[in-house]
C-alpha cells in the first residue's frame, strides 16, 4: 500500500478541478460555435463555412476562394411526422424539409479528385456550387431526444433506416403513423437526417436529390447497362448527354452472360 500526504491530496484535487474547468470552458465555446437554435427558425436559412490559411503554398489572402467551402441551409416549417404518432416518453416527432447549397473551393488540392471541376461553371465568390435535399426527423421537444444522430446515406435516393431498425415498409415519404413501423429508433430518441449525394437521379417517389452544375467538356464516356426484362426495344438514360446524337458516331457491343473473364 502507498501513502499519501496531504499534499500530495492538495495536488491531486487542484489538478482534477483544473481538468473540470478546461472541459467546461471547451463546452462552452463549442455552444457559441455556429448559428443558435433560437435562429434556426422555420423558413430560415442559416451558412456555415470551413477554412484553411494555406494550402499547397497558396495563401487565402491571394485567393480567397482557396481553402474556405461554405454550406447554406434553407429549410421548410416543421410538421408533425408520423400523423403526430406519440412515443413513449419522447413524445412527437417533427419532419423538417431544407434545401442544402454547397460550395468549393476549385483551386483546393484536396477538390482535384472531383472530375472536370475546373471546367464547372464558379459563383461570384469563386467556388463551385452544388445543392441537395435535405431532411430531417427529430424529437419536437429537443430535451426528449437522447442527444444521437443517426445518419442513413441513401441509396439510390432512398431512405432504408426506418425499414432496417423499425421493421418497417421501405418508404421515403414519411407521413402516416405506420411509416414508423415498430417505433424502435423514436422510442429511444434518435434524431435522424438524410441528403441526396447522387447527381444522376429523376425526381420523383420522394426521392433525395443532389444537383450539380456539369461543365461544358466533351470526351469518350462508357456505360453499362444490365437488362432484367424482355422488353424490346430496350431504353435506358445516359449518365452524360450524348454530344453527337448521330447512332453512326457510337460503339455498342453486347456480351450474352455477365462473367468475372468479361472484366479483365
């Protein structure tokens, strides 16, 4: 056994009420970081930004487009989810629809890996712009909630939580009582979110969409189609329009079974 003096208790405690106080300073800032609650208000909308001093030698003060990426939120009045369906002691659920517009820096390094971003159309600040649909399901009375979010990434545009945890029909509108299925993730106060990330999708059926400004560029581009039908003839929609609609200008092979030698 080691003993302590009472100094040695003195330090201890003036160390720990150090820590106590550094973590609630940090609480506390993180509190005023962003826009409140109180000015999220329905109908509003509300920017963030993110920033670098530098990047790869180049100083924002030269380009101010360099290394800043801004996101501005324009989001619908609440209403009741699920038909005002109560569950348990969370209560109600509130569904709030937004509209998220989203813009880059082109001349940051870490945006090179995005295709033909250098030939995308730029906003007066530079930055090339995208937008998406947001939504999000949460506690109508905040304190309910049990403080976790859960973000579902769509696919295809889809939502598929609620179908997975709540043992529910695949649905994205979620309007009736019974779109919550068992209620799994409401009852233990999840907030939920979800935005479109695929620009290649139709609207329609509730679907997330995100949209993006396409550049002017011309070059070879390849699709594959696989057909799960008989119908003939068969269609399908080409991921990039075609430059020259003349059926002459394009190559079309077919292969009769989908096997591993066809990819190599």
């Amino acid at each position: 056994m080691v003993s302590r003096n009472n100094n040695d208790l003195r330090t201890e405690r003036y160390r720990l009420r150090e820590t106590l106080s550094r973590l609630s300073r940090r609480r506390r800032r993180r509190r005023r970081r962003g826009p409140s609650a109180r000015r999220r208000r329905e109908g509003e909308s509300y920017e963030t930004s993110t920033g670098r001093n530098s990047i790869a030698g180049r100083d924002r003060r030269s380009d101010p487009s360099v290394g800043r990426e801004s996101c501005k939120v324009r989001n619908s009045p609440h209403r009741p989810a699920f038909e005002g369906r109560t569950f348990g002691t969370v209560g109600t659920y509130d569904r709030i629809i937004a509209r998220a517009t989203i813009a880059v820096s082109p001349s940051d390094p870490h945006n090179a890996v995005i295709v033909d971003i250098d030939g995308a159309p730029r906003n007066a600040q530079g930055q090339v712009e995208a937008t998406s649909d947001v939504e999000i399901l949460r506690p109508t009375v905040a304190g309910n909630g049990n403080r976790r979010l859960l973000y579902d990434v769509v696919n295809r545009g889809g939502k598929r939580a609620i179908a997975y945890f709540n043992d529910a029909a695949v649905a994205n509108n979620l309007v009736k009582a019974a779109d919550a299925g068992t209620g799994f993730l409401m009852d233990r106060g999840y907030t939920l979110v979800w935005s479109g990330w695929q620009g290649d999708l139709t609207a329609g059926d509730g679907r997330l969409l995100f949209s993006v400004l396409v550049p002017q560029v011309t070059g070879l581009s390849r699709e594959e189609f696989i057909f799960d039908h008989l119908q003939n003839p068969a269609t399908a929609t080409l991921s990039y329009p075609a430059a020259n609609p003349d059926p002459a200008q394009a190559k079309l092979t077919v292969r009769e079974t989908r096997t591993i030698r066809s990819y190599l």
